[in-house]
C-alpha cells in the first residue's frame, strides 16, 4: 500500500487576504508622521546626521536629541513589521517573477530616482559651504567628486534594506517550495486560522523579546560600527531587530497573529514599555549613556532597549486595531500619500528649514513651527506627485 501525501500547495492558488486592515494603514500613517518629526529633531538637535542642520544653542535641543534617541530603539523596527506582513500575500497573488518585477518597480525605481534626483538637491547647500572652506585653503573638489565621496541613500535605507529582505524571503521560499515539490508535501497552510482562534502569546513574546535582545547584543560586541558608509545605513546596530520583525510580520499573516492578538496584549505591551523606557534612561544616568560594548551596562541597557521596543510596538498595534480600524475619506487620503510622503519629506524640510535660518528662537520652538509646516506640506507635495501620470505606479 503506498503513501499518500498532500500536494504542494500552488501559491496562484492561495486564498485570498482578509479585509483590508485599515489600523495598519492608519498606523502607518502616524509612523511616517514620527518620521517627518524625527528628523526636524535632528534639523534642531545636536546630532548632525541630516541634510540640514542648525545645531542647537539651548537645553532644549538636549529634548530632542531624546526624542531621537527614544524613537530610533522602535519606530523603523515596526516599520519593518507591517511591512513583512503584506509580503507573503504579495507573493501569493503575483507569483516569484511577478513579486519580484513588483518589487522592483514599488521599492527599486524610488530608492534609484532619490539618489540620481532628490538627492542632489538636498546636498548643494553641503557642497556649497564645503567648497567655500576648501577655497580658503586653496583646494577644491567637483561636485560629483563630493556626491560620491558623501554618498549614501538618505532616509531611503529603509526601502533599500526592505528590498533586501523582500527578495530573500522569495529566494527561501523558493527554495522550501521546491524542496517540497521534490517531497510532495505542502509548504503552506491550506488556511490561515480564524480572528477568533486562541493564541499563547506571552511566553512566546518574552521569550522572543529576551532572544532579540541577546542577539542584538552580541551584533553590537562584533560589529560596533555606528555607520555603514558604503550603504548609508545609519543605524546597523539594529538590524537585527530588523530582520527578526519583518520575518514576525511574515508569520503574523500566514498565522493572523495580527487580529488573534488578545487586548491583554496592549496592556502587557503598555506597561512594558513604560519599564522598559524607565530602566534605559535611569540605567543611562546611573551607568551613562555610552557603555562600550560587550560590557554588562552594554547588556543591561540593551535588554532594557529591547523590552521598551517590543512593548510599545504591541502598545501601538493592538490600540490602533481597537480604536482605528477605521477608513474616511481624509484617512484614505493620508494613507495612499504616505509612502510618497517618506520619498519626498527631505525636500520639504530641508526647503522650509532654510527659509526659516533667520528666525531666532529655542530649538524646541523651531521644531514646533517646522513640524506644523512641513507635515501638511509634506502631504500637499505627495498628493501633487502622486497626480502626475505614472507616478502611482511607484509612489
């Protein structure tokens, strides 16, 4: 008598997707809003890592060098979630080749157009006060010697790391898919579980957040380069925060962890993140901000980090799906602009932030007059993109 196995299961035949998740959108939306805010924080603050900078000469630029410090243990940890989610359902619909050329088009074309277009534009003020020292000393460096030795992507690292983790999620695929052919068994679900169906959420969530945090750890002791300069990348000590939620994302939609979360899990989440943000800043006073690496206030600050960051993304996802699962017009309209915001945010503020060099006032009231121009700015810009022909396609 033979064996009967199950067949692999076709992904062109895969179902489809549930309702649209309109907190995510929504959600999604207030991080590219914290994006735009994060870096007039870094516009006014004191650590010089964006196009345009007047560096602060009051206290209160110490709050938002804070408010950068803060946002950077999390916010693009979670972008990186919701966008692993939406990947598997990508890859069903289109198929590898198709998945891929879609990649390719969404993520590909706007990290290319920002580095050949946008780019430049932002670094002509740099390269104009460079070229005015080296003139005093007699030197000087053609632009294009400038761009490349000063290349990097800017904030679209994250589109160029997303890529990066798009296309190796289809290569593994890929591979386990073939495999499975060769088996005859079936690499996917048949169905993703019910809304309703219970989940074990906490030991798995501790267990993860501990995991993450020794990890991130051990990354940081081998590889303590703040920067990666060939890359862009800014901030290489998290990626392995990166890669581990996109990967969470990419099991939250076979799994539907996403709705099965129970609202214990905010709470949990909530609280969390007040501890885990308390034990950093006071572990910083106590211990100081810069712990070298490998040592036990290097540990301790990271697993702190890591709790803080965990927490606060579960905060977010299960009060935005209780209070936010919703679409109007005006949400709509934010949501299907905001990637084309996270494109186009650093002309808006670095325009706007040049127009306003002249006003003399404390750097946390800078950042407040910037913010409250450059977000709807920002929005109004994208819409106008987004309506020239094609533009949609990538934007």
């Amino acid at each position: 008598m033979t064996q009967q196995h199950a067949p692999a299961l076709n992904p062109e035949a895969a179902p489809p997707p549930p309702r649209r998740l309109h907190y995510v959108d929504n959600l999604r939306v207030a991080m590219t809003v914290l994006v735009v805010l994060h870096h007039v924080a870094l516009t006014y603050g004191n650590i010089p890592v964006w196009f345009y900078t007047e560096p602060a000469q009051d206290p209160t630029g110490g709050l938002l060098d804070l408010l950068v410090v803060v946002d950077q243990t999390y916010f693009m940890g979670l972008f990186f979630l919701l966008a692993g989610y939406f990947v598997p359902g990508a890859r069903d619909r289109r198929g590898r080749r198709g998945f891929v050329r879609e990649r390719l088009v969404r993520l590909g074309v706007p990290l290319l157009l920002f580095v050949l277009l946008v780019r430049p534009l932002l670094t002509t003020g740099a390269y104009r006060l460079f070229a005015e020292g080296a003139a005093a000393e007699g030197t000087e460096m053609p632009y294009w010697l400038f761009y490349v030795i000063t290349f990097d992507p800017g904030p679209m690292w994250f589109v160029e790391v997303l890529l990066v983790l798009s296309l190796t999620y289809v290569m593994v695929r890929g591979f386990r898919e073939r495999r499975a052919e060769r088996r005859g068994t079936a690499v996917l679900p048949a169905s993703r579980p019910e809304g309703t169906a219970p989940l074990r959420w906490l030991g798995p969530v501790v267990a993860f957040t501990v995991a993450l945090a020794l990890v991130s750890f051990v990354w940081r002791w081998v590889n303590p380069a703040p920067y990666w300069p060939f890359v862009g990348l800014p901030s290489p000590d998290y990626l392995p925060q990166y890669a581990a939620l996109f990967t969470v994302g990419v099991l939250a939609y076979r799994r539907n962890w996403f709705t099965r979360l129970p609202g214990g899990a905010g709470w949990y989440g909530g609280a969390t993140a007040v501890l885990g943000l308390a034990a950093f800043l006071g572990g910083s006073l106590v211990l100081g901000a810069e712990n070298a690496p490998g040592t036990a206030p290097a540990l301790f600050h990271m697993v702190a980090e890591t709790f803080f960051a965990v927490g606060v993304t579960l905060a977010l996802m299960v009060s935005f799906r209780r209070l936010l699962d919703r679409r109007t017009r005006f949400s709509a309209f934010l949501a299907d602009n905001a990637f084309a915001v996270y494109f186009l945010h650093p002309l808006v503020l670095v325009g706007l932030g040049t127009a306003l060099s002249g006003w003399e006032a404390p750097a946390a009231a800078k950042f407040l007059g910037l913010a409250a121009l450059a977000v709807p700015a920002c929005w109004a810009l994208a819409a106008a993109v987004r309506a020239i022909p094609g533009a949609r396609r990538i934007l």
